[in-house]
C-alpha cells in the first residue's frame, strides 16, 4: 500500500477516522494527566476514600482501553477488505475493457477536460 492512497484516503473513511479520533482522544488524555500529575492525584484520593476501591476504577479503564482497541483493529479488517475488494473490481474493469475490446470515456465538466482510454483509437 502506498503513502499517497493512505494520506488521500485512509482518512476519508470510517475507520480512518475513528483512528484518528482514538489517536487525538489518546494524546490529549495523556498531555492532560501529564500536566495535572493525575498519578498523585489517583494516589491521594485512593488513600482519602478508601471505600471506594479505586482498584475497580482503574480496571474498567483498563477494559474500556481493550475495548476502544478491539474497535479499532475490527474497523482496520473492516477496511483492508474494502480495499482488497475494490481492487479485485477495478481488474475485472480492466480485463473486461481490454477483453471486450471496449473503451471508456471521462469528461470533467468544471475543466473541460476530456479522457479517452481504449486502443483502437491509436489504430
């Protein structure tokens, strides 16, 4: 796969953006604990309200994080079959045109531009 389709595509999809979503939420979660010393703060409430098990809290997190990468790799398998898919598409398109003897057009109306793709114009 190659940089272009992932910075022209990957991002346009559902999983793109729920990457990118996790990433973002990722990062600002760790800059915020980082800059409020969230462990010391975890650690003096823990010793504060003792009744609150505070050791349940943190597993939660931690099943939440598992979950949110579960997600995350379903959406990514979800994607690299879509990919797999329309480039198995595009080859039968492309076998067909050339088996058939076909040719396609393409006219851009906003650019006037107009693209041709078949042989027997050169012939």
């Amino acid at each position: 796969m190659n940089t272009f389709w992932l910075r022209t595509h990957f991002f346009h999809t559902r999983a793109g953006r729920d990457a990118l979503v996790l990433a973002v939420v990722g990062v600002a979660f760790f800059l915020i604990a980082r800059s409020i010393d969230a462990f010391e703060v975890l650690v003096e409430f823990a010793t504060e309200y003792k009744q609150w098990e505070v050791d349940e809290i943190v597993t939660v997190v931690l099943i939440l994080s598992v979950g949110f990468a579960v997600f995350s790799v379903r959406r990514w398998s979800e994607l690299t079959a879509e990919v797999r898919a329309r480039k198995i598409v595009l080859e039968r398109l492309r076998l067909a045109i050339e088996g058939g003897s076909l040719g396609i057009w393409d006219w851009d109306v906003a650019t006037g531009e107009l693209s041709i793709i078949h042989d027997w114009i050169h012939t």
